[in-house]
C-alpha cells in the first residue's frame, strides 16, 4: 500500500504535465471537429459536416488529395533513399574501416540540422539567378544541366524529396550502423565457411536481420512525412492561402493543416483544421500500429 | 551529493522563473507603445519617423515590430487577442479588416481621431467597416502598381516608353534579341500575379465600368472581356524570365536593378528597396498600352488604398495609442511618410518627394482602375485574390487555360459574394 | 572482398562524404565574403577573413537575443522533462502496482502520437493560461512533449538495473526518497545523457510550435528569428548565410562532443 501511494507521487508530476499539455490538446481537437465553430466560439453542433466539407468545398477539394498524394509521395521517396543508399552506405561503412569515425560524423551533420534551416539553404543554394549550384554547374561546363529545379512543376516535388533524404540520411546510416555491429559475427563467419560470396552472405544472412531496423526506419519516416512542415515552408517559400509550390507541387499535408488552421478570414478554421487533424492522427496511428505488428511477427 | 540535488533543483527553479519574468525590462516610467508592420524593410525608417513623436511626447516610447508580410495575417490575427499583442497595428485594407472588425478587436476611430478630416473620404474607405460604415484605421499610403524601366538600358537600345501594344512587344523583342529579360516577374511570390493582371489587362476588360458591373451582377468573371484580360500574361509569357516560377520578388528586383531586365512590374512601395540595391539607378515609369481588343482605350493606373494603423480593442495603453494616431493624420507625419517611407501618403496636402511618386498619383488621379481583388473580393473565403494568384500560377504553367482559371474564380467567390 | 571492389567501396563512401558536407562548405564560406561577391560569384573562397556579416546577424538582427532564447527554452524544457519522467520511470520500471501496465501504455502512446496535431487547442490553451507568447508556455509544452520518449528510454534502463540493489539499501532502512535519489539516479546517468541529448536536438531546432505560440521579437527562439531575418535581409544574401551558420554550430559542436550518446539514442529507439 505504502509502496503504490509512493509509486503514485513519483508518477503523478509526470502525469499532469503529459495529460494537460499532449493528451488533453489532442482530445479536445477530436472534440471540436465535431462542432461548426464561429472564430473562437461554438455555433453548433456539426456532426460530419467539417469531415465531408473537406471533400466537397471548393477550393479545399481541390486541394486535399493532391497534397495526400505529395505526401504519399514524399514518404515513398524518402524511405526508399534511406533503405537502399542508406543501407549500402551503412554497410560500405561497417566493412571498411579506414576513417570510419570521421566518415560517420559528416554523414550525421546534416540531419542534426533543423528542416527550416536544410530548407532556407537548399532554397538559396538552387535560387536560379544566384544560386550556387547552377553556378557550380556553369562551372564544370554542365550549365546546360541547371534549371530552376524549385520552379518547374514536375521537377519541385522530386526535389524537395531529394534535399529531405539528404537531410535524413544520417538517421539510416546510425541505426543501420547500430544494428550491423550488433549482429553475431558467427552468422557471418557461418557463411563464409559454406563458400558463400559477399554478396549471398549480404541477401541470405544480413539483411534478413537488418528487417526490424528497415521496418523502424519506415514507420519513423512515414510518421515524419505526416509531419512534414519546416522543409517545404522553407523551401517553396509558403504563401498565404494557397497550395504551397509552383502550381501547388509541393503542397503537403502538414502545410494544408497550417494553412486551414490559421486561415486569413477562415471562420470555421477551428472545426475544419481539427476534423483534419483527426483524419490525419487515424490514418498515422493505423499504419504506425499495423506497420509495428507486421514487423514484430516477422522477426 | 545532496547539495547538488539542491543545485539542480536551484538551476531549473531558475530556468523557469528567468523563462516566465517578461523580457521588457522597462526601468522608466514612459508608456511602452507597440506598433506592428508587415515591412520589415521600413523598420529602420520608422525608428527615424518615431524620433519626431518621441520629442513631442516625451512620456511615451514606440517600440516598432515588423513580420514578414506572408505571416503577417495569421500573427495578428491570433495576436490581437493574447498578451503580447500590438497597441497601434498595421491593417489591411477593405476586406483584409473586417474579420478583425467582426471579432470586436478594434475601435472605431471616427469620434476618437479628429484628424481624420486631413484625409479625402475615399481615402477613407480603405479602412471602413462595412457593416457600419465606421472608420477603424488611420490611412498609412496609398499605392500604385506600374512598370518601371530602367532609362539607361532604354537608351542604350533606343527604346521609348511605348505608346500602343505593339510599341511594347516590339521593344521586349529589341531588348530579348539583346539578351536582356524584357519583364522581370516573379511567380513564386503568387500575390504579384494578380496585379499583373490588372496592371497589363485592366483596360482589356473595362476596369472601373467593369467592377461596377460585376458587383452589381451584371456580369460575372466568366465574361469573355475578363477571360481574354486573364489571357494577356499568356501572350506576354514568352518576355518574362523563363524560370519565372523559381523567382520571388526580391530576386527579381534585384535582376532588373543588376540591368539584367530592362522593365519591372511592380508597386510604387518598391521604389525605395529598387533605390536600395542600386542607388545609380536611373528610373521612369508608364502604364501598360491598352492590348488588343481592349474595352477601354486609354492607358489605366492601378491604385489602391492600401495600410492604415488601427487600435487593438485590448490595448492597454488606449490614451497613449489614441495620440500616436491622432499624430499620425497630421501634414508632419505624412510628409515623412513620402520623404522617409518614400510611399504615397494620403493626408491632404502632403506631396510625394519623389517626383516619380508625383507622376504615379497624378496618373491615377486621371485614369485610375481598382486592383479589382483586393478592393472588392476580399470579403469572404475564399478570397478572391488568392484564387487569381492560384489559378494564373497554373496557367502560367500550362496547366489551365484563361477560361478554367475564370471559371474557378466564380466558383469560390460565389460561395459568398452576393452582388 | 577483392581490392577493387574495396577501393569502389571508399570511392563510393568519400563521394557521399562530399554530397553532405558540400552544402555546409559553402554556407561557411559564403557567410564570409561580401554580400556583392556572393551575388555575382555564388560559387568562390573567401578572399579575406571578414565576420561583417556575423556581425550584421548577431547585433543588428537580434540573433544573440534569439540564440539566448533558444538555450533558455530548450534548457529548460528539457530539464523539466527529465525532472519529472525520472521518477515516474523509476516508480513505472521498478514497482508493481496495479494499473501499472496500463499507464506505461498510456506514457508510450505517446510516442506515436502526432502532437503536433493538437496545436489550436494548444494554443487556447495557453491563452487561458495568459501563456501566450511566453518562454514558459513553450517550455511546458515541449516538456510535455518529451516524456514518452523519456520514460521510454530510463524505464528500460531502470528495470535492466539488478533487483537485490534497492532491496539492499531498503533492508538497510533506507528512505524510499533517499533510495531513488542516492542509488538509482546516478545509475541512470547514461540514459538521462541520452535522453538530454537526444530531445535537444528536435527542440532546438523546432518551429512550428514557437511560430504560432510566440508574438515578440525579443523571446523569439532561433527558427523564427530566422525566418525574420530571411524577411527582412532578403537581399543580403552573405548575412543569411552567416544567420544559418550562427543557428546550426551549437548542433554540430554538441555532437562532437556526445556522438556516443546520440548513437545510443538511435539504438535505443531501435528496440520499441
């Protein structure tokens, strides 16, 4: 009895503060995607009509499946750059060890680096006029290469992919990194016996066991990509009202959330912004769940 | 080791306490006064333009704040209402206020500044209400949106400022064969699109007799006249830079002040940040010729009332704010609006240093047209002018034609526009 | 693994080297030249060691104001953090109580959560608080924030400690307080450095929460008085890069000094 009421004081600190300022906030954004709001005040009781009004009033419509899809997009290519370059560049680095230290230190800088900043640099570094990439390439005589690459819409998205997997990959490379040095050297030592070539002891023996680290990597990047904000606000260059990117090609979910949310003139922004809000908690919370069972029963 | 508890415990006592105290530090007596803007630029200017209030109120203190323009909205809009908000603020106009009259954030100054007098009642209007009719905001400028040229390339060329179409297109082609961009134009910065919109095609639909129609329901966007207006930026693409979409506007000011384009579109607010990046520069200004098929004949200058400063409804300090706005209707404020802001300033009687500030408003004062969004299709969500920006963005693009992007527009402002 | 497969392998290892670190070089060496020559040349060296633009970041936009401000909110969000997820993780991983089960799921649920989500609701409630634009109000919620990863990690560390150690000390007649703060605290040292390193990180550079929460310049974190300064130095291309240089170092300098510690984050989040 004595040891509960102690247990109970230790955990009660704890407690209030996660429950006031995490839980309660996202309980209370369920609560008000019910209810069709007037600025700050309650003007009735809404049922679905925030959800379906996602789906049906325009602009919004035309807004939501593209940045779904962006999204999607931008999840897709991140977690395949970490789990191949990533991978290859974790497992080059297991393997060789000449600088290994100080190889591993640069491949980690740029994640330490915050979205907004990786976004203000990159957004100077392919600025057209006086950016210094297109100048580098001028350089090396490739000018022809350059273009404005954050202008152009089919090239904006697969270059915001790009500088967010160059921001992360240092992410895959530790925990790739973690996870080889913690694999038995007898399983490699196994194979190698069995005459088995580096590349047969790569698929049949280490990357089976590099599944759980994969499958961490992939939830952890999906979960940011939901998340996704700092980069492209920073590296578009966000605009007011409208769909972020030329032609809106790098509107994303997190920034269609801010934008709904904190809407110039947007009276009904707290019920709309939550009854996404909450779109985006179930859908982040169902794939996360089920990704970490499939993961779990496979290893 | 308990005394390193005690110290641990000491520091994040510490931390919290230092994080909660205010950072204001005011060790004076003097009412601390906060005035927000969403020109960083001018911030500097301000401080200057303050030092005057400063002397005649020695019992109050400025303190000027500034937000990038983009972000603006959404701080205020949250901020009017919290701690740590402005006293005097810096409002949008027409439309841009009412949902901050609607919430009761700020006070109708039509009893309370008797200054306001010093300004025309159209001046006025920028800052009304429009379910009351009441004035919330002091008139800060007005502004004009046009093409400035950089005479010395003209020269160099020998190009005039051109008096019909095709005048202009055939100068953008001397000055393209001369590798120089014609147009600087930025499209990531989509806020400009609609006033090169209005700024190259106002005449094409009709401008003023146009805007009386539309809001009166005579026609709507999907108009042909409006449509083919839309169209005139497609014609003209091929003179903008071609990586159009990638530039913002400061890239672009800084092309055309670098003499690498020739013309920039762009509003009498830009005169002193062009000025700033190249001194030397040696500016003129015209009004697009009307395009071809054009309702009305003559060149229009795009104008419209643009900032005032208001009263935070909140505010603490309502005596001291009711002086500084009283202050600034006066000729004294308004004369270092034109000669420091080296903007338009509205109160009766002040006239722009700059001369070519003069030839802007007596341009407009001679043919004016409404930047037709901001003035009158700001009132609801969507508003109007982020549908334009949206739409010409796409067909820019290629990716809709004029009539798609005017068809769009009529679908979102009917949502809420009743003529 | 034959010799040119091997030399293949560094190649490959040194170009990526060059691929992360490029875009750093050139912030650096950008932040300091004139801003003229970084407009005309964007590509070149430094002719002369200036720090103008340092100089024009640090003191003219307020940069040693934002930089304070972000060691003050992040120093102190996360040692509330630790502060109070150390004991609830020593009461979650080392007592059996009923419900205990239950509240360890409901503390790491946490961790799956999209906070961020929650942020209006957030914000009114702050407002109720009169917390609105104040350092505190950011700390609280960071704090918050934090403790499902914090209890994730120095619960699993509290239960790997060996039972007989509290026991002992309890037989003893020692106070439960005295136990806690004497023997096991300082047995977890490892994990709270962990732990203390590893939300730094997210914290220090975050802005989302501080650009909606926060209104004046002077308790601006360095994400949005970045942004400020992107607003307004736009031209001045040199001081941007010298403002991006100023914002990332501490990250950089803290990671040299405790790589091992964010190494053994990443592995720990590897074992949920």
């Amino acid at each position: 009895m004595r040891r509960r009421l102690i247990a109970f004081w230790f955990v009660l600190p704890a407690f209030l503060l996660y429950t006031v300022f995490a839980v309660y906030p996202l309980l209370s954004a369920l609560a008000n995607s019910f209810w069709r709001w007037q600025g700050t005040a309650r003007a009735g009781f809404a049922g679905t009509d925030n959800f379906t009004g996602l789906f049906t009033t325009f602009p919004l419509d035309q807004q939501l499946w593209p940045a779904f899809w962006h999204t999607m997009a931008f999840f897709a290519g991140t977690m395949l750059m970490q789990n191949t370059v990533g991978l290859l560049i974790a497992v080059l680095l297991a393997e060789l060890p000449v600088a290994r230290r100080f190889l591993r230190t640069v491949f980690t800088v740029p994640y330490l680096v915050g979205g907004l900043v990786v976004g203000y640099l990159w957004s100077l570094l392919l600025s057209p006029v006086f950016g210094p990439v297109g100048a580098g390439l001028d350089a090396m005589g490739l000018g022809a290469l350059a273009r404005p690459w954050l202008g152009d819409p089919a090239t904006a998205l697969p270059t915001v992919i790009l500088v967010n997997a160059w921001h992360h990959l240092g992410f895959p490379i530790l925990l790739f990194g973690a996870a080889l040095a913690g694999l038995p050297p007898e399983y490699g030592e196994c194979a190698r016996v069995d005459g088995a070539t580096a590349w047969q002891r790569f698929r049949r023996v280490t990357l089976p066991l590099l599944l759980p680290s994969i499958g961490v990597i992939s939830i952890l990047t999906f979960l940011g990509s939901m998340n996704t904000f700092e980069l492209v606000y920073a590296l578009s260059g966000a605009q007011g009202n409208q769909p972020t990117g030329p032609g809106g090609a790098t509107d994303v979910l997190g920034l269609l959330f801010y934008r709904i949310a904190f809407a110039e003139g947007g009276t009904n922004a707290i019920g709309q912004s939550s009854a996404l809000a909450v779109l985006l908690f179930i859908a982040t919370f169902v794939v996360a769940v089920t990704a970490d069972r499939f993961i779990r029963s496979r290893s | 080791m308990r005394t390193r508890t005690g110290f641990a415990v000491l520091a994040l006592v510490a931390a919290l306490a230092s994080a909660a105290c205010t950072a204001t530090g005011s060790t004076d007596d003097r009412t601390t006064l906060s005035l927000w803007s969403w020109r960083p630029e001018d911030v500097a200017a301000y401080e200057q333009i303050l030092d005057t209030f400063h002397d005649a109120h020695p019992d109050i203190r400025v303190e000027v704040k500034a937000y990038k323009s983009t972000e603006y909205n959404t701080i205020l809009s949250t901020g009017l209402t919290r701690a740590g908000g402005p006293d005097v603020m810096q409002l949008r106009a027409y439309g841009g206020l009412q949902p901050l009259i609607d919430a009761g954030d700020l006070v109708p100054l039509d009893d309370r500044v008797t200054g306001l007098a010093n300004f025309e009642k159209s001046s006025l209007d920028g800052a009304r209400g429009k379910k009351d009719g009441k004035v919330y905001g002091v008139p800060l400028e007005m502004s004009t949106f046009q093409i400035y040229y950089d005479k010395d390339v003209f020269a160099k060329h020998q190009i005039e400022p051109p008096a019909t179409w095709e005048q202009m297109l055939a100068a953008a082609r001397t000055l393209q064969g001369a590798g120089i961009t014609p147009f600087a134009t930025a499209g990531k910065d989509t806020w400009l699109l609609p006033l090169y919109a209005d700024m190259f095609a106002a005449t094409r639909y009709g401008g003023p007799a146009f805007e009386k129609k539309v809001l009166a329901g005579d026609v709507t966007f999907t108009d042909p006249a409006y449509v083919a207006a839309l169209d005139v930026l497609n014609q003209l693409k091929s003179f903008f830079p071609k990586d159009m979409m990638a530039l913002g506007e400061t890239d672009v000011q800084t092309l055309f002040a670098t003499g690498k384009a020739a013309m920039i579109p762009e509003g009498s607010f830009a005169l002193a940040p062009l000025k700033t990046i190249n001194p030397k520069l040696n500016l003129g200004v015209f009004n697009a010729p009307p395009p071809p098929g054009a309702v009305v004949t003559e060149p229009l200058q795009v104008g419209w009332v643009d900032a005032s400063y208001g009263l935070n409804a909140t505010s603490e300090h309502q005596e001291e704010a009711l002086q500084l706005l009283q202050w600034m209707t006066t000729a004294e404020f308004g004369q270092q609006v034109a000669d420091t802001l080296k903007q338009v300033s509205l109160v009766k009687g002040v006239q722009p240093a700059d001369p070519l500030l003069a030839d802007m408003v007596a341009a407009y004062r001679a043919a004016p047209t409404p930047y037709l969004m901001l003035v009158d299709f700001r009132y609801g969500t969507p508003l109007g002018s982020d549908l334009q920006a949206a739409g010409l963005q796409k067909m820019l693009l290629g990716q809709q034609t004029a009539a798609e992007v005017a068809a769009d527009i009529q679908a979102g402002i009917s949502q809420w526009f009743r003529p | 693994m034959t010799r040119t497969v091997r030399l293949a392998g560094y190649l490959l290892l040194w170009s990526y080297a060059a691929v992360a670190l490029a875009p750093m070089l050139v912030m650096l060496l950008n932040s300091l030249r004139p801003n003229a020559d970084v407009l005309s040349v964007p590509l070149g060296l430094p002719s002369t060691l200036d720090f103008t633009n340092y100089e024009t970041a640090w003191t003219e936009a307020s940069f040693s104001t934002y930089v304070w401000n972000s060691v003050l909110v992040t120093a102190g969000a996360v040692a509330l953090d630790v502060g109070v997820a150390l004991p609830a993780s020593y009461a979650l991983g080392r007592f059996g109580f009923r419900g205990r089960a239950v509240l360890t799921a409901y503390f790491l649920a946490g961790l799956m959560l999209p906070v961020r989500l929650g942020i209006l609701p957030t914000f009114h409630l702050l407002g109720s608080m009169n917390l609105i634009d104040s350092r505190l109000g950011l700390i609280l919620v960071y704090a918050a924030g934090g403790i499902p990863f914090s209890v994730f990690v120095m619960t699993a560390f509290f239960r790997g400690l060996p039972a007989d150690l509290d026991e002992a000390a309890r037989l003893d007649g020692a106070g439960e307080l005295r136990i806690f703060a004497r023997i096991m605290v300082p047995l977890v040292k490892p994990a709270i450095a962990t732990v203390v390193v590893f939300r730094f990180v997210p914290l220090w550079n975050d802005f989302f929460y501080p650009l909606v929460l926060l209104r004046s310049s002077d308790r601006y974190t360095l994400p949005v008085g970045l942004t400020q300064f992107f607003g307004e130095f736009q031209t001045n291309w040199a001081a941007l890069f010298a403002g991006l240089v100023i914002t990332t170092v501490p990250l950089i300098v803290l990671f040299v000094v405790a790589t091992r510690q964010i190494v053994e984050g990443l592995t720990a989040g590897l074992g949920r």
